[in-house]
C-alpha cells in the first residue's frame, strides 16, 4: 500500500502498490544500480513489505538521493511521520548534531507514550553526559586493544563453528555459522553458559524481529502490542530478557568478574547517578541485541556478496592481506541497521527543507552507504576500495557504535579461516530477509559447498 500525504494537511490517501509492476530484472540482489522505474510517489520507506525485496530499499534509496534527499515520509496512523534523510553528507551532520536532533525521544520510528519513555530508555536514547557516562562504564572493554585479546578465541570458536558446518555440504549458512558465531562471542563476554546461546539468538530475532511474522510473538503492527508499550519494540520476549540479567545481575552484584555483566552492576556511572534497576534491564538487552543481530547479519550479507562475485572472493584467498580492507567494503555493503531515528530539538534547515521542532529525522545509513558523491560505482562490490567512507558504525557521531572493533576483528577472523576452507560455495535456494525496514537482516542464506 502506498500512503500519499500533503505536510500541511491530515487528508490521507491510499493506493496499491503492485510488486508485478517491476520488471524481471528486479529479482537481482543489490549488485548493480538500480533502474530508474520508480518514481518519486512510489517511494514507501514506511512499508516493511518493502524491505523483503532485494532490489527495491536501494531503489527507493536512489530515487530519494537523486530527486528529494530530504524527504517527508507519511506513515500509517497511530504515527506521524517523518523525514527521511538519505544523503551521505546530511546523514553525518544530523548525527554530529545531537542537540538539535536528539536520541532522547527514541531511535527507531516508533513514538512512544510520554508516560513509557524512562521505562524504555537505553544507551542508544540518552545523549549529553548521561550517554558519555553510561557509554563509559563498558568502552574500555570494547577498544581495539581489548577485543585483541579476543583474537585466540575466535580462532578457535571459528574452527569448532566451521568443522561443524562445513562437512554438511548443503545447509543454512544463517543457521550454521553467521549466527552461531558471534552469539558465542556474547556469551564468552556476558560470562553465561554456552547451551544459553540458543536462547539469547531467539530472543534477538523475536526483539529485533519484532514486524516478522516468523519472528514476533506480537506484531508491532497490531494491535495486540498496544499491550507491551511499556517494552522495548513491544515485545514481549523482553520480559525473558529482563528475567534472565536480573538473575545474572544478581550472582554478580559485589563480585570481582570482569564480564560485562560485573562491570554494569559494580561500576559507578562518571555523572554521579547509579543505574536503575530498569536502566540496567534495559543496558542489558540492548547488548544481548546488538551484540548479536548487527554482526550475524554483516556476516550473512558479506557472504552473499562473496558469492555473488566469485572474484572478489578469489582475489582474498589470492591475497588473505586484502582482508581488513575488504571488511570495510563488507560493512559498507551490508548496512545491518537501515536507519536510526532522531528528533528536531529546535526549527532548523536541512537540505533546503524545514524541519520543525518535534518532527521525527530518519537518517538512512544504508543510502548513506551508497551515495554516489561518496563513492564511485556505488553498486560494485570491491574488496580493494580505497578511502571507504562508510557509514555503518555512526560517522564521528557520540553514538558511534560501541562495539565497532569487535565487529571488523569477528568478520576479519570469520573469512580469513572460512576463505581457504572453500573450493566452491553457492546459492542453493531461495534467500529470505527479514520483514523490516530497520534491520537489514537475511533470515535464511542456504548454500552448498565444496571444500578445498
């Protein structure tokens, strides 16, 4: 369904949107620049309908950057609606700015209740010094010299993963290895037992999956989630989540562990204020998500693009010292997360339009990621791209993305073990994404393989 809407009215208007109006050439994945069939009114980033199609988010994407790269988005009721910004450059100042676009008010498209937003505030919505003090307490574990440590494990965690996976010939790539392996991460940090993996990867899907049928106890659509509007993405999977770090939490209060857990319930946030105990549920799911979702889809997306260009990937077990930098291009290509929210603080011009106080602000990562002002053939996929400029992680933002480090060192040791393992990998059915037009995920990736 396509919404129409005027800025300065509230007349709504509907009209189908009918996917057999692309033509054959839509079925290809994000390889190659998309046709120019779409028009402006046909650009729907509200609908997660959309999001499944391969082709059709980069499609938008392009049309927006090329005709309206600050463009208002209507929404179906109960929301309002917001801008979209898509434009690499736009992106960035909107990011560096957080006081006049804040996280305060939320980070995804949702609009929550005055009355459910302290309930519901994370790292990822607080700014200022409460978000440097929060961030604080957990940095020092996510630098660059800290997750070296990690190096030997993952090796090792790497190799378990792949001779499990690997001799099956046929299987989901998802399933078998982009999942399994950074949850085993997370749970090495969290300090947990490894047979909890399999539940900290469902409740990720069912949180962050929370507009999937095939993940979402409640749909965030329905209406049924006007019952968990006290929850992060209204789900009810929350409440496990909560449980379970409170048990954590529990164990380790006054202890002298080093995990992640000890750190958030033993240390005293710089600005003075402790954490609540809903501070510490919500910290403590925001990790059990990220720590997961983001990297297992950056994973999937980056092996899909090694498929895709048999190339690209000959040219890494050629040369495995081309690896670091063909991470970035991965990053870059993949985008995990399409879009964060902010709000306007104050009336100000964007992009030769005016915002508004209060107005919700998108900014578009994934378009971001392939402005063609940023980087030359942004639908080639290039493990030697040079000065990739990227904008995954948040680009000199104080959001930034904590675990950044961590991410590039799993999907450097991910490939540079997986790689050379391979004589041959191929598609072997069909690939399915997630319904969603935040999370850029593939939900299922099955391959068959054959080893060196």
């Amino acid at each position: 369904m396509r919404f129409s809407f005027d800025r300065n009215t509230t007349d709504w208007d509907s009209t189908d949107w009918d996917s057999s109006d692309r033509d054959s050439s839509d079925q290809i994945s994000s390889d190659r620049a998309p046709a120019g069939f779409l028009s402006l009114a046909d650009v729907d980033l509200a609908d997660n309908d959309r999001f499944t199609d391969p082709a059709l988010p980069w499609r938008m994407f392009d049309v927006l950057r090329r005709e309206d790269p600050v463009h208002w988005q209507p929404e179906p009721p109960p929301n309002s609606g917001f801008w979209a910004v898509t434009r690499h450059a736009d992106i960035v100042r909107v990011d560096r700015d957080p006081e006049t676009f804040t996280s305060e008010r939320f980070t995804n498209l949702e609009e929550v209740d005055e009355d459910y937003i302290t309930l519901r505030r994370s790292l990822l919505e607080t700014d200022g010094l409460r978000h440097r003090a929060m961030r604080l307490i957990l940095q020092k574990r996510f630098t660059p010299r800290a997750v070296a440590t990690y190096e030997t494990f993952l090796r090792g965690l790497t190799a378990r993963t792949l001779d499990a996976a690997l001799p099956k010939g046929t299987f989901d790539f998802v399933r078998e290895i982009s999942a399994d392996f950074p949850i085993n991460v997370l749970a090495r940090m969290l300090d947990v037992p490894e047979e909890d993996t399999q539940r900290l990867i469902d409740w990720g899907n069912r949180i962050i999956g929370n507009t999937d049928p095939d993940y979402a106890d409640v749909l965030l659509e329905s209406a049924e989630s006007e019952r968990y509007r006290n929850l992060p993405f209204r789900s009810p999977a929350a409440l496990e989540v909560f449980a379970y770090g409170r048990e954590l939490a529990a164990r380790r209060r006054g202890g002298s562990g080093d995990d992640l857990v000890s750190a958030l319930v033993n240390s005293s946030p710089r600005d003075g204020v402790p954490l609540s105990a809903t501070d510490f549920d919500n910290y403590f799911l925001l990790l059990v998500v990220a720590g997961n979702e983001t990297t297992r889809h950056a994973i999937s997306h980056s092996m899909l693009a090694l498929i895709e260009h048999p190339e690209e990937r000959a040219r890494l077990v050629g040369d495995p010292s081309l690896i670091p930098g063909a991470v970035e291009e991965c990053l870059r290509w993949a985008s995990p997360v399409y879009h964060f929210r902010r709000t306007a603080t104050r009336d100000v011009e964007l992009g030769g339009k005016r915002i508004r106080a209060g107005d919700k602000v998108v900014l578009w990562f994934a378009s971001g990621n392939r402005d063609e002002d940023v980087f030359p053939d942004p639908y080639r996929f290039d493990v030697t791209r040079e000065n990739n400029d990227h904008v995954t992680f948040g680009k000199g933002s104080p959001h930034f993305c904590l675990g950044n480090s961590l991410a590039r060192l799993e999907m450097r040791v991910m490939f540079e073990e997986l790689l050379p393992r391979l004589a041959d990998i191929r598609v072997a059915g069909e690939v399915r994404r997630v319904r969603s037009n935040f999370v850029n995920g593939i939900k299922e990736l099955p391959v068959t393989v054959t080893l060196s």
